[in-house]
C-alpha cells in the first residue's frame, strides 16, 4: 500500500522545548521581552541574549538556518543598528565621554556608540527571546493552544489556522510553475529583465491557484458547518501539563532574578 505524501505539509518542530505547550513558551519570556524595552543598560539585554541563544541550542535542533541565525544574523544586525543610532545621540548628553572620530564640527563620542550598542543589545534580546517559541512551535499548534487554553474563538483561530496552511502551499505551487516554465523554456535568458518577465509570468498562474484553493477551502468549511455553533470539538489536543506551569514559573523567577542583580533602571 502506497502511503500518500501530504505535498502542503510543515515538518513538526523536533527538540525538548517542541513538547511544551506553545502558550508556555510564549508567556514565559514575555515579562523579560516587556523590561528590557525599558532597559538603558548594555548587560542586561546581553544576559537575556545568552539565555535565550542557551534555551534554543538545548532545546531545538542546530540546522544551518538557526545557527545562522543566532551567530551571524542577530549579532551583525544588532551591531549595525547600534553603530547606526548611536550616530542620532544628541552629543550634548554625551559630551563628557571621550571622542572617538571628529570630523569639523561633528564629534562622535564613545557614550553615543554605548547608547546605540544597548538599543541593539535590546532589540536582538527581545528577538532572541522571540525565537524561543518560533523556532520550536508549529504554528498550527499555537492556534490550537490560543483556542483551547485562552477561548480565542474558534471562528478566529481556526481562520488564522487556514491562514497558515497557505503559505506551504504556495510555495508548492511556485515551485511546480518555475518546473512547468523551465520544461517550456519560458522568459529564458539571463539579466535582470529576464529575470523580472520570469517572475511576472508567475504572478498569473499563482493568483489562480491561489483562487481556486480559497474556493476550496471556503467550500470544505461550509461542508463543515463552520461557524454554525459556538463552540466545536477539537480532534488535535494541546493541553497544559505540569512541565508547561514550571517552565514558566522558572523563566519568571530567573528573569526577576536578573533584573534585580542588574537593576538596569538605574542608569
């Protein structure tokens, strides 16, 4: 017997964090995420960095998009928005730290480049705390939780939920007209006006499958008798264990716990 191969489908998440409950994983940083929008400081969002790079290395696996994305997107980025804002520090709140680069009448000092480098330390922080549930939680699964655990309605949830599943399926999609035209030798060539009639000649296509999958869906929904009820039964359960109430109760108390060493409100 031939097993049928869902083409749409999403790999489920794989690591020890995949097995907490989605809603654990996204209340548990979100304290932390809300104080260092307040922080002034460069360590603290450094320390909620380390935390949060330590948490996805031991509970997701390491692919070459995440690792990229820990250890090369996040850090360039934060340094490039550091560098880039400390340049829009008024030098008369900075003027008694030491220079750095003049040029005429413009001075760049040291406690402007402190300042930008914090506020990037706390935007890859938050991003980094952010990843915690994104990299570990299949969407689907966080509907799932936000309609059974926080009685989002169903109506909403589960709209969101089709949401999702589009997005796997237009890149199915894409990726049979990019054969489909390849085998016909349409828009070839090089250059960047090729390359502009190749994606324009997918536009067409795409949109239509687009169209008739909406049809479809819209149609296996009414079949469903969705939004006939208040409430629905739920074939796939997320449910809220044990493990899920003491990950977040861990978080909350190292998170305080760093804020009071740190204090970072004191600056």
């Amino acid at each position: 017997m031939t097993a049928v191969v869902d083409p749409y489908a999403v790999a489920p998440p794989r690591g020890a964090l995949a097995a907490l409950n989605p809603l654990a994983k996204l209340v548990g940083p979100l304290p932390a995420m809300l104080a260092l929008v307040f922080a002034r400081d460069l360590l603290t969002p450094l320390v909620f960095l380390g935390v949060a790079v330590a948490l996805v290395l031991i509970g997701a696996p390491l692919t070459r998009r995440t690792a990229a994305v820990l250890f090369v997107a996040i850090p360039v980025g934060a340094v490039v928005v550091g560098l880039s804002l400390g340049l829009w520090v008024d030098p008369s709140q900075v003027d008694d730290t030491p220079a750095i680069v003049s040029v005429g009448d413009w001075t760049l000092h040291a406690g402007a480049v402190q300042v930008g480098l914090a506020t990037g330390a706390r935007l890859a922080a938050i991003l980094a705390l952010g990843l915690i549930v994104g990299l570990t939680t299949a969407g689907a699964d966080l509907v799932r939780a936000m309609v059974q655990q926080l009685r989002v309605p169903y109506r909403i949830g589960y709209t969101a939920l089709a949401a999702f599943r589009f997005v796997p399926r237009f890149a199915y999609e894409l990726e049979v007209i990019r054969q489909a035209h390849r085998v016909r030798g349409a828009h070839g060539g090089r250059g960047p006006f090729a390359a502009i009639a190749r994606w324009w000649g997918y536009v067409v296509p795409l949109l239509a499958g687009a169209i008739r999958h909406a049809e479809r869906v819209a149609l296996a929904m009414d079949a469903r008798a969705f939004g006939a009820h208040r409430d629905r039964t739920e074939r796939y359960r997320v449910p809220w264990r044990a493990r899920d109430t003491v990950f977040v109760a861990v978080f909350w108390v190292a998170s305080a716990a760093i804020l009071v060493a740190l204090f970072p409100w004191s600056l």
